[in-house]
C-alpha cells in the first residue's frame, strides 16, 4: 500500500472541484483554517468556473485536477465539495503522476469515486474527510477540522464510540475502505469497483429512500462486497426517506439484516458522513477496533 508523505508546514495543498461547482465565499473559511495550520493553499480561478450545476465542463474540470496530480510541490489535493460529477472525468485523468508523487486526495461523497479508483489501481491511500464547503467561520476547533488537520499531519486517529444495540463487537485488525453506498453501488462492474475482500468496510449515506439503501446493499451483497470483509463499520445514515406505504425499516437496520447473514464484526454509530461530525479516516490504512464495555475504541 502506497501511503503519501505527511503534511509538514510550508506544504502546499491544492482545492480542486471535481464535481459541483464552488464560488470563492465558499471555500474561504476553509483557506483560513489550511493557512491557520501553516500551509499553502493553491487554486486558481478555473475552480471557479461554471457550467449548468458543474464546476466548469469536463475538460476543464479534468486539465485543472490533473495539473494538481501532476505538480510534485503539490502534498495534498482537497476537493471542494460534492454533488455529482466525479465519475464524468475519473478515467480521463492519468495517475501514473500521482504514483511518481503520491499526495493525499481529501473529501468524501461524490469523492468515494476517487478512493475507490486509487485503492483498486495504485494500492495508495487517501483520506475520507470534511471539505471546504463544509468549513465555517468559528468553527475551525470542531472535531470534523482538527481530525482532517490531525490525518495531513501525520497524528493518530483515534475515536471512543458509544455502543450500539446492531454492534457485534470483536477486535479487528484491517484496512478500512469505502464511502458513500450510492456511489460504491454506482460503481459496480466498472473499472473503479472498489475490492473489499479481508477489509474494514466503511458506509455512509445521506439524503435517500429506504427502499433504495435496500437495493443498494441487495446489489452490494449480491456482488459479493460483503461476503469476505474482515468487518463493517457504518457511519452516519442521515435525512433518510420514506414512501406513502412504509418500508418497515430504518435505514441501520436494513444495512443490519444484510449484514447479519454473515459472522463477520460489525460497529455501528461512527462519526463519519454527511452530518457536521464527520471525522477523518485514513482510507487504505489498517485500522485498530476494540470493544470495550459500552464504547469502542477506533485507531487509524
């Protein structure tokens, strides 16, 4: 596994906007707390750019981050935010730069299309995290921020969790890969499909239906992404949707029956997803659980 280089300061980290498109205001906050920290930050006004709900079109989308990939003073790539827009450009991009240099790409969401891409072709680490748009003024001492400084610099990560009843808690010692179910889902059969086998896989989702988090993980299953993982480690399952007719189930337990077919362990409650306590994790690197008696305890 190909494990970046830790951030040091002086280090330079580029914003780029793979997906949705970003104003200046936005992102603000988040060049205060990089600068804060004691790093560069670089972008320039192609991030800007606009095109429908895109952050520019493809190819300048793609001619941007790959000049960011490519640029060996560059340490760290944060995406600016999410939406949808990733899957557009990741196979026009060329990552034989990134191998020669390789920096942490930051970001999580529509970002997952990323993680899954480098872990299946480069075996290279990245860091599933807050983005700028989710960085505010007066909030740069939230957990969320201090984890994601924490990652870049090199610190431990480590996490108590408070048990929860869908637990079923026993030590493990594995990689942790994964993100956001819809894009995992999205991403079956393609050249980005993620391999979860003796992994820690992390879920997380926001903004769905229960019966799609259902489908979802039916295909999951079904593909065999849960058959051979070491364990499962779910975040947060957040602003979830029902029909006229209810679907008997909230999302956790759902994600719960599929993984109650197997005996592998399972931790629930992480704090990681699309709510403001979305800490960072190193995706790629071993990660350390242990149950305690009514809390877990999570090393990265």
């Amino acid at each position: 596994m190909i494990q970046p280089a830790f951030l040091r300061p002086g280090d330079t980290v580029a914003i780029v906007a793979p997906a949705r498109k970003i104003t200046p205001q936005e992102i603000a906050p988040a060049v205060h707390l990089l600068e804060g920290a004691g790093y560069h930050v670089h972008y320039d006004d192609r991030l800007f750019a606009e095109d429908h709900q895109f952050a520019g079109p493809d190819a300048l989308r793609t001619a941007y981050i790959q000049e960011q990939l490519d640029n060996p003073d560059i340490k760290a790539v944060w995406c600016a935010r999410g939406g949808y827009g990733s899957v557009r450009i990741i196979d026009r991009l060329d990552f034989r730069g990134l191998a020669e240099h390789p920096k942490w790409i930051c970001g999580f969401s529509d970002v997952t299309v990323f993680h899954s891409h480098l872990h299946r072709h480069l075996d290279m680490a990245t860091l599933h995290s807050a983005m700028p748009l989710n960085v505010h003024e007066g909030e740069f001492e939230s957990p969320a921020n201090q984890s994601l400084l924490a990652a870049l610099s090199g610190e431990p990560l480590r996490y108590e969790i408070p048990a929860h009843p869908f637990n079923r808690p026993a030590p493990v010692h594995a990689p942790v890969v994964g993100g956001n179910i819809s894009m995992l889902y999205s991403l079956l059969g393609s050249p980005s499909d993620l391999d979860t086998e003796g992994k820690i896989l992390f879920l997380e989702d926001l903004d769905e239906y229960l019966y799609h988090i259902d489908r979802m993980m039916a295909n999951l299953d079904r593909n065999g992404k849960l058959r051979h993982i070491a364990a499962l480690l779910v975040g947060h399952l957040s602003e979830m949707h029902d029909n006229t007719i209810p679907f008997g189930k909230n999302a956790e337990e759902i994600v719960a029956d599929y993984a109650y077919k197997y005996d592998f362990p399972c931790f629930f409650n992480f704090p990681a997803g699309h709510l403001p306590d979305n800490r960072a994790i190193r995706l790629g690197v071993e990660m350390h659980i242990s149950p305690f008696d009514k809390k877990i305890i999570t090393e990265n």
